[in-house]
C-alpha cells in the first residue's frame, strides 16, 4: 500500500461505537492510511461534509437517531464524487443489494477481514483520485489557464504543447502517485520535475540524483544509506537520499539504466513504502515522492527483458513526455535571447546584438542535444563575438558547426592523432575543461556552461586533476 501524503483528502468513519471506529482506524492506519478522521454520531456526518472535504466514507448502516440508510442516501444526492463504503452487522442480501442500488461503493459486513477493509478503501482512493484529476483536466482543457504560471517561468517556451504539459503538470502534482518524464536529452526533464514539485506543495525537499552507472551496492548505499559496519570503510552510519528527501520528492534521473537487482529494491520502495539501508535488518518506512525520467524507450527495453514490466507499470502511473526542440522552433528565438543574457551576465560584459540572420539559421538546425545544445552553442558564440555584434562566424566557428566534407577523415582517425591512440575517458574529461577554460579564457562559470556542468562539479573535477 502507498502511504498517503499530506496532499490526500481523509477517510471519514462513522459508527456510533468508539470500539469500532478505534479498531477500524488503527487497521487501516498499519497499512499507511493514516489520514482518518472518526464521528460516532451520525447526525454529524451532513453538517461536517459541508465545511470539509473527504475522499471516502466508511459508514455504519445501523446508527441511532439518524440511519446509515438516509446518510447515505443523502452523501449520494449531494455529494456524489465521494465513495461511500458501508459496514454494518446486517449479513442481509436484500439489504446489500439496496445499498449498492443507491450508490454504495460496497457493502462489508462485521467483523470485517482486515485485509478486505484495506483493499476496498484502497480502490475509493484510487476511484475519487480518479474522478478529481479528471474534473481538473476537463477544467484545464475549457479554460485553458494556468493557476501557477510562474511556476513554470525557469522553462522559455510559447509552444501550445509544452503550455498542455503544463497543464497537466498542475493537475497531476499534488498526487502521491510516481511521474515518469521522457524525452531526449537536454529537453528539460528535471526543471520539469522541480517545476511539480514546487505545485506540489510538499513540506521536504526536492532531491535530485543520476542513477546511470550506479551498481546495485552503489544505488542502495546512495538511496537508502547505510549502518556502520556495512562494508569496509563504513566508518559510521549514513542516511541516503530516501530519508534526505522525507516529505518531498526525489528525483531519478537515467531511471533506463537502473540495474536488475535495483529494480527490485526500487519496486519494493514504491509498493511499501520500505527499504532497508545497506547492513541493516531493521525496516524504514518512507513518505518520499518519486519522479523518474529517461531519453529511453522503456517499452523497448522491457522486450529486450532489461526492465520490469511491474516497475514500469508502477513508474508510469502518470507520464509526460517532454517533445525536442526541432518539434517546438517556434521556442528557439526565445531560447537564444534568454541564453544571451545568461551569458553576458555570466561574463559581466555588454549584450551584444544579434545579426538578423542568426534566428534564421539556429532555427533550422537539428539539435541532437535540445536545449543543453543550444545553450552551449549561444555561449560560446558570446565568447567569440567582438565588436558587440553576433554574427552568424560566431556561431560557424564553433568545432561542432563545422561539418566535415566526403574528404575528411573520420572522427576516430581524428580521435587518435590528438591523443596518440584511443584516449580514455580520463583523458578526454581533461582535454574537454582545458578546451572549455581556454575558450572561456579562463572563467570557470562559462567553462562549466560550455560542458554542461556546475561550477561546483568543475572545481571538483580540476582539483582531481592536480
């Protein structure tokens, strides 16, 4: 069972028994439906609902002064998006049948299984979760209006399609449910996850963390932490990013990468709600918020028996799949005005103007990079121009915008001429910041722009060098 957040709407009890309501509430609160609220006079119940909203009502059929008959006749009539779960001692089909007959989601009779009572409130959870986000996208879709535009203000865009995805960003948000961001790489996936958390409204944190290359002891260690002892050098014990984000979400970026073994762990964390840090048999439970994003095709990888078809199915309860640039050019002048002044400002000189030509020509590229490609492009271009003028050379002279001709070689012949053989990947990290510093002239801020890094991970990355 997925635990509720604070976003969910309460489960409402009523018998007129405090026995009854105790035990119900402690039932359903041992499988994480901890947000209850409890009335044992069910002449309450009407004057209540009008001042606060639940999201399911467990009811007692036979209740003094007023029936559980006529609450629920009435729950129905004035408020029939909330599912109504009748209880009662009454083991009567003709009675059951009236119930259901009237709109009772279902009919339980005392004593309840335990595991039954779980179950069917479950289901009116997940039904009137439904039946909101549905009243939100048909509300969305007639208005067609953002209630938190500035949300959404770090992503440059006056594309239709990304303002939908917006829209339905806002609706999705405050859902416990997992989201799955696709699209290629440097579309925006992650300032499209913040952007959901921040509508979301969580009281924790926004965690983010790339998962590509993590080994099935690496992921663990790193989401779920560790006790001391765990491994050699396990010095003392760590929390991991699970109980960093607790009341917020955490981010999984290259979610396609994720190791069989880890897949595994993921699945357990989003079904139960559990995980076990790295040397410890003690059980944690989590409140976090999980959104996922890949460039690739999981459908893809689940015929090639590399991804759990039951992650994916967890994974995707809510998916955006954010489009590539060459699908939204009409973002691209924006894009390039908004890069301009980032760059400028990152190298404090004056805004250079712009050459007519120059939109023209960036909006009919393909951008294998997205946006990440286009940025990079934009700033090193700021670096090149003199004179105050960005010329379309600017752009040219980048070693990327230069193609190569049915006379060059290719770029493996190329590779190993520079470095005397197949350089390794230490070896092309070092040429790639001693080409950025030397194009930044030395200014680690437009380094780390041009390599698609923070100024953080740069010092870090020069520092190991020395």
């Amino acid at each position: 069972m997925n635990s509720l957040t604070h976003n969910d709407l309460p489960v409402l009890l009523v018998d007129d028994e405090h026995d009854i309501l105790e035990l119900t509430r402690l039932t359903l609160a041992g499988e994480g439906i901890k947000n209850i609220l409890m009335i044992d006079d069910s002449r309450k119940v009407l004057p209540f609902l009008e001042n606060e909203k639940v999201a399911a009502v467990v009811l007692d059929l036979l209740t003094p002064h007023l029936s559980g008959n006529e609450v629920l006749q009435n729950i129905v009539a004035e408020y029939p998006d909330i599912p109504v779960i009748v209880m009662t001692a009454m083991d009567d089909v003709d009675t059951a049948v009236e119930c259901l007959k009237i709109g009772a989601f279902d009919y339980l009779v005392k004593p309840v299984d335990p595991n039954r009572l779980v179950s069917i409130v479950e289901k009116a959870l997940k039904m009137h979760h439904l039946q909101q986000e549905n009243s939100s996208l048909k509300k969305y879709l007639l208005t067609g209006r953002l209630e938190h535009a500035d949300v959404f203000s770090g992503i440059i865009t006056r594309s239709t399609t990304m303002h939908a995805i917006f829209q339905y960003a806002e609706v999705i948000a405050k859902s416990c449910q997992p989201i799955l961001i696709t699209g290629e790489t440097g579309v925006g996936k992650e300032l499209m996850s913040v952007s959901i958390h921040k509508l979301s409204e969580m009281k924790g944190p926004f965690v983010a963390v790339n998962i590509a290359g993590l080994d099935d002891t690496m992921f663990s260690d790193t989401l779920f932490g560790h006790k001391r002892g765990a491994y050699t050098g396990a010095g003392t014990s760590r929390e991991g990013l699970v109980a960093q984000a607790a009341g917020g979400t955490l981010f999984l970026d290259e979610i396609g990468d994720l190791n069989q073994q880890s897949q595994v762990k993921l699945l357990r964390l989003l079904q139960e709600r559990e995980y076990y840090p790295l040397g410890s048999d003690v059980v944690k439970t989590s409140n976090v918020r999980i959104i996922v994003a890949t460039n690739q095709n999981l459908p893809q990888l689940i015929a090639a028996g590399s991804f759990r078809k039951d992650l994916y199915f967890r994974l995707c309860a809510h998916q955006i799949h954010i489009p590539p640039l060459h699908e939204r050019p009409e973002d691209i002048p924006l894009l390039v005005d908004h890069f301009i002044d980032e760059a400028t400002q990152s190298l404090r000189t004056e805004r250079p103007v712009l050459a007519p030509d120059v939109v023209e020509y960036l909006s009919s590229r393909q951008y294998s990079g997205n946006i990440r490609e286009l940025r990079a492009l934009v700033h090193d271009a700021v670096i090149r121009q003199k004179n105050g003028i960005l010329t379309l050379d600017c752009f040219t002279a980048a070693a990327w915008e230069r193609p190569m001709n049915s006379t060059s070689r290719r770029h493996d012949d190329v590779l190993l001429d520079m470095f005397g053989g197949f350089p390794t990947i230490a070896e092309m990290e070092r040429y790639l910041i001693d080409k950025a510093m030397s194009m930044a002239h030395g200014k680690r801020n437009v380094a780390a722009s041009l390599l698609g890094i923070t100024r953080q991970t740069l010092h870090k990355r020069m520092k190991g060098e020395q």
